[in-house]
C-alpha cells in the first residue's frame, strides 16, 4: 500500500498517478456517504443544515490536509450532537460556534504539548458506551420526526410518548420514514456490486423520487434559510463556569473520538501508523476554522474512514478531495438539497442511531469483563445526559480498575505424596490480606508447601502476612520454597532492599535465555498440565523434570504473552528466511537472531551441511526443506549459520577418525569432503584463531556454493529474488559475523 512520505507537499508523476487511480474514486465514494451524513446531524444537532455542509469541507481538507492520519476522513460527528444541541438550547447557534473555536484552540494546545497518548487512556468501555447512548437518544428523538410529530425533551419522554405517535400518525410522511429505513436495511442484503453505491445516498433519492412522484406533502429541507441566516461567531454570555465546562467537553469528547478513530483505522490497513499528536493538532485547527465559518464541530468519524478504506484511498488526498466535492456541490447543486423530505433525513439518523449500538464492542468487552461499564455509561447517557453519563462511566472504570489491581487470587492444593503447592497471584495489598491469610492458614501444619508468587507487586501489609505466616509454619515442622514467577518483591523486603524490583538484574535466575542448570533450583514441584510427575532437584535424574520444569514455566509465562499472537498464526506459517545452522545445543538461532515465531523456517543438522544436489549418499530432508522454503513458502533468504568449534568440522581434520565408532555419521561427513578440499587450497586471511575456526567459515562459503547446485534456488538468485547469506557465530565472544566470499572475511555485526 502507498502511503504518505514526509514529504506530502511534493508532487511527483508517481503522486499524481495514485492519486488518480486510488485517492480520486476513494473521495467520489466518501463524498457521497458523507454528504447526507453531514445534512442528519446537522438536523439532529438543531443546526443550521448549511453548518453540516461547512463542517464537512473544513473536516475534509483542513484536519485531512493537517493531520496526523493517512485515510482518516473527518466531519460533523454524530457522537457530537447532544453536546451541540444542548449548547444551541443554552447559548444559541452563534454562542455554539465560538464555543467550538475554543475548543479546536485547546484541541491544538493539547497536540502541541504531545499529550495525544494520554488521551487513550480514557477506557473504550466508556467511549463506545457514549456512542451506544448518543445512537439510543438520537433515534427516539428521530423516530418522532419520521412518524410526523416532533421529539421531546428527553429520551424518556420520547419513549413514553412513541406509542401515541405509532397509534395517531399515518400519513405521506411516515411512508417516507418507513420507506427510508426499509431502503436502508435491504440494501445490505443486495450484491456486492448494488452495495458499491452508498446505502444512505440510495434510501434518500428512493425516498426523494417517490414523494415527488407520488405528490405526497412532507417537509421539504430549505438549505438557503440556513445560508442566508449565517453569522459570525460571537462570545457566549452566562455562567462562565458552564461556558469553560462546555469547551472542556467539546474538546475532549471531539479529540478522543478521532484518536481512537486513528487507531481503529490504522489496523485496516498496512500504510504509516498515525501521528497521534499531530492528528490532534489538525483537528484543532479544523475546529477553529468551522467554528469561525459556522459550521459544526468536527472529529474523526469510523464511517467515512472505513469507507475510505475499502474504496481503495492511498493517502490523504483522498479526504481532501471529499471535502472540496462537498464545496462544489453545495455551491453549484445545493438546489437538489431542498428535494430531500425532512422524515427521510430523520429516518437516516434513526438507523444510524441504532447501528451506534454496535453489539461488537460488547463482545469484545466481555472478555475484559468491562460490558457492566459499557451498559452504565449508555444508560446514564440515556436517562442523565451526556456529561453525567460519561462521569458515571468513567467512575466505574476507575472501580472496575482499582478492583483489577487489588485483586489476589490463592489457589492451595495437596498433593498425592503430601506437599502442599499454593499459588498467589495479582496485587498483593493490604486489601487482599484477610484472603491471603485465610487460605495459608488452612495448609496443616508440619506440610511441605512450595510456594509460587506470580505477582505484580506487594505492599508492606502483604509481606508481613506472608513472612509472618511462613516463619510460624517453619516453627511448627513444616518447610516453605519460595519461587517468585516475576520479580522478586519478596525476597528484596526480606532482605531490606527497595520494594521496586530492577528492570534487568544481571544473570537474573529467572531469565528465558539462560540453560537449565544456571536458574533458581528452589523448585521442588512440577505440576505441568498434561503430565503429573515430580520434579526432581539438580543433581538428580536431569533431563525429562528440566524439559517438563521448563514446559510448565512457558505455560506460566510465556503462554499467556505469544497467545493472541500465536493464535493469529494458527492458520499457517509465512517466514521470510530459511535459516540452516547446527544441531549443536549452544546455538539458538531465535536468541541470536532477536527473531521471534513465524520469522524462521529453520534447518538444524550436524555441521550446517547442504548436500549438494544428486550427491551420493542422497538426502531428501533437506533437499525436501529447501524445496518446500522457495517453492510453497517463498521466502526472500537463505541463511548458512556455521560456528566456532564445530564437533563436526573437527571430525572432518581428523580425517574420519574420530566417527569411525560412528557409522551414520561418518556416511554424513562425506557431504563435508567439497568444504575440505576448499579449505585445504585456500590460504588463512590472518584473522581466524587456527585451523579448525578457519574451516568452520570455509564450509559457510561451500554451504551456500552448494545451495546453487538446486535450479529453484540458483534460478531465484539469479533473477534477484532470493539472498544467499553466511553467518558466522563466535560463541566464546557471543558476535555474531557475516561473511564474505571470497574472500572468507568476516563482519561483525
């Protein structure tokens, strides 16, 4: 996917040829969802229609052309309009304007001072419910309209009052409505070549074509009243603590709607991740410039966006030039507007109301057990206001959260041979000390308990309770193993030390990377989760317990990190390197590589040999491995990774003597005769340390040599879409070298 470079300004050939192909069809298609979009919330905001129109030309070019997102397309939001239409009832439509230009002002100040990522720590329970609240009042309120009466004061009396309005009003109107909303739920069920003409754009013109058709009398939109009755801003009069709450609110229900649009839309597509600081700051200023002009406040709408998206938009040209096709048409067919039945456009916003309540967010919350934040918010919306039922949301959230960090959870279970194994877990606080202790009282004394600490911090409270405990049941017999998951709060306020635990203590006993044999032997138990067995201290029995210890850790751990990960790879492999190196166990090539899963399709034999193609004795595996990485894979790499002391390079200057007790492998070493005699004609470069590390480098070379011996490889190399790679791994100083050829030189990295 093109994206932006820093360099939007400049206009290339290969600018203007994307723009043409991608971002000008992209804006045709967003102009046509946003422009009725524009027109229902500016009706729903009690605004001038000419407001929305003005809000989505200066949301379109100024925040596309000045923020910090590459498709995200900005304009008169529906989360917007109760906040707008209290302020209109308040202040009046002039007054509103103003109170829109100071936001956009704080909006800059704030993208300015780089606080835009603080902005997301609002919780998405809380923004979703407002949306979900906004969507309900919106629809109530409009499903008067489109039944031909007139919305209430509160959702409340709207709903009280719907079933008079269903039972007394049928007329023309009401077809209109009802004609509307069927448009709108049919077109999703038409192919997907009808559902390239926006649904809303459709429902309004069958609705439009059949009023006039038919000659029924609705309500037809007047865009030039609008017009002529526009004024310049002026300064809101009244409570000034209420004027500074209303820009407050504005400016930060506006901001953290469109950075969290930013952040939703940046996981559609692959371009540049959003400058979250600078979108801020082009929404500041888009909502200076329509407040001074008139219009609506603007914010980042996930509509558009998405629209924008699966249109095929490339950069930000394409919200551009949305805008500017919203310029021209109110300027030059702002007539047809005036086509458009009023119960229509209600009846738009009544169905977008409804899909504001988006049933995905609810289950995406369940899972973080947040879907009791999200009802809260959109009820105190609903039934309070906007302002108070974001404050009830928000509260939640913090108890929800301040509940999350003190929670503790103890597990104790016997075990058959009698040692008893307790697991804690959480926050250790002085809150979660009646449960701690409780549960540790009820192991008998005289037991054998292995203790796991997988916690995330302890307070003082919390480790006197748990010393406290484990010396009295020290006194009464019994034994108390320690193993601390994470950091070792525990053991550091035991010894006096400061309760933060340093980031990356050296040779830590608990680092991933370190052998079995360098790490904390404290362990005694080992409950894995498929297999049930003891685990054996060092010195005894070493290598099942170590790979089953090891087993059970990652499952403690790790797991729960690569999950979502892993999960996302479940389907199939996409590695971009094959990577060929040594059985020896003190090569990693995840450790040395910094590469993670998914990154390497690895190839592990006795001296990283490639048996050349036809070779006798024949070798189908890696023959097959290195068929199956071009072929199916397509990787982009080949890597030959040799290192110091190879136990089979050694075996090769011994001249087969040291495998002849070794059959097999002495047939495999016969792969090694080409690096032999390469290594004997070459000469030593005076940087290795002797014989053996000069041959380990040579069989790199003749490794990688030998790969060209396959067409699918040498025919890949040729046309340039495959590199040939040779890595040199220095174990005794832990660098690792890439080589050259010829000659064999080395590059550390």
């Amino acid at each position: 996917m093109e994206t932006d470079t820093k360099s939007d300004g400049l206009f290339t050939v290969g600018r203007i040829a994307s723009v043409l192909r991608y971002d000008l069809p992209a804006s045709l298609v967003v102009f046509l969802v946003a422009l009725p979009l524009s027109l229902g919330i500016a009706v729903a905001s009690g605004a001038p229609l000419a407001a929305g129109l003005i809000a989505g030309v200066v949301g379109g070019v100024v925040a596309g052309l000045l923020g910090g997102s590459v498709v995200q397309v900005s304009g008169p939001a529906a989360g917007l309009s109760l906040v707008v239409a209290d302020l209109v009832v308040r202040y009046g439509w002039r007054a509103t304007c103003m109170i829109t230009l100071l936001a956009g002002v704080l909006q800059l100040l704030l993208g300015v001072c780089r606080v835009a990522r603080s902005a997301l720590a609002v919780s998405p329970a809380v923004v979703h419910g407002m949306l979900a609240g906004v969507g309900v009042v919106i629809a109530l309120a409009q499903l008067h309209v489109v039944l031909g009466g007139n919305p209430q004061r509160s959702a409340i009396e709207n709903l009280i009052e719907l079933p008079q309005q269903i039972i007394h009003n049928h007329t023309h109107a009401v077809f209109v409505g009802l004609l509307t909303i069927t448009v709108l739920i049919a077109w999703t069920r038409l192919p997907a070549r009808v559902r390239a003409f926006p649904a809303p754009l459709a429902a309004l013109l069958a609705a439009s074509v059949t009023a006039w058709v038919l000659g029924w009398e609705v309500t037809r939109i007047d865009l030039s009243a609008s017009l002529d009755s526009w004024a310049t801003p002026v300064w809101p009069t009244g409570d000034w603590h209420g004027i500074i709450a209303a820009v407050l609110i504005l400016a930060l229900l506006a901001g953290v709607e469109s950075l969290l649009c930013s952040v939703a839309v940046d996981k559609l597509h692959e371009g540049r991740r959003s400058d979250l600081d600078r979108e801020l700051i082009g929404q500041g200023v888009a909502n200076v410039m329509t407040g001074a002009l008139g219009g609506l406040p603007v914010a980042g709408v996930i509509v558009r966006s998405t629209t924008n998206v699966r249109a095929g938009a490339r950069s930000r040209w394409s919200a551009i030039l949305h805008g500017v096709w919203i310029l021209l048409f109110a300027v030059g067919l702002g007539w047809m507007i005036a086509l458009i039945p009023m119960e229509a456009l209600a009846a738009l916003l009544v169905f977008i109301g409804v899909q504001m309540v988006n049933m995905g967010h609810l289950r995406n919350l369940r899972g973080h057990s947040e879907v009791p934040v999200y009802v809260v918010t959109m009820a105190g919306v609903v039934l309070l206001g906007l302002a108070e039922g974001v404050l009830v949301g928000l509260g939640l959230a913090a108890l929800f959260a301040l509940r999350r960090l003190t929670r503790v959870t103890v597990r104790a279970t016997a075990e058959p041979d009698g040692r008893w194994h307790v697991v804690i877990g959480g926050s250790l606080t002085f809150l979660g000390v009646p449960t701690l202790t409780s549960e540790l009282r009820a192991i008998p004394a005289g037991a054998s308990v292995d203790l796991d600490l997988n916690i995330d911090f302890m307070d003082n409270a919390a480790f006197e309770a748990i010393h406290d405990w484990r010396h009295e049941h020290e006194r009464g017999g019994g034994s108390v193993d320690i193993d601390e998951i994470h950091d070792e709060w525990y053991a550091m306020a035991a010894s006096g030390a400061r309760m933060f635990p340093a980031k990356t203590p050296p040779l830590a006993p608990d680092r991933w990377w370190l052998p079995w044999s360098h790490r904390r032997s404290g362990r005694r138990s080992t409950r894995h989760p498929l297999v049930a067995t003891r685990h054996v201290p060092r010195g005894g029995s070493p290598a099942v317990p170590d790979l089953l210890a090891g087993a059970r850790e990652f499952h403690l751990r790790t797991a729960p990190l690569v999950r979502p990960l892993l999960h996302g790879m479940a389907r199939g492999q996409e590695p971009s390197h094959l990577f060929i190196t040594c059985a020896d166990s003190r090569i990693v090539p995840n450790l040395i590589t910094a590469s993670g899963p998914g990154d390497l399709f690895t190839l592990r034999n006795v001296g990283n040999l490639v048996p050349r193609l036809g070779s006798v004795p024949a070798d189908d595996s890696v023959a097959a491995t290195i068929e199956y990485a071009t072929d199916a894979l397509n990787v982009r790499t080949i890597t030959v990774c040799g290192h110091s002391g190879c136990g089979a390079m050694t075996a090769l200057l011994s001249g087969g003597e040291k495998a002849a007790d070794l059959p097999a492998l002495g047939r495999w070493l016969r792969h090694g005769n080409h690096t032999l005699a390469r290594f004997i004609e070459s000469e030593s470069t005076g940087d290795d340390e002797g014989p053996l590390d000069r041959l380990c480098r040579v069989n790199v070379i003749q490794q990688l040599e030998n790969l060209r011996t396959y067409p699918q490889v040498d025919r890949l190399f040729r046309a340039g879409h495959l590199e040939l790679v040779g890595m040199y791994f220095d174990i005794g100083t832990a660098r690792v070298h890439l080589l050259e050829h010829p000659p064999i030189a080395s590059h550390p990295l």
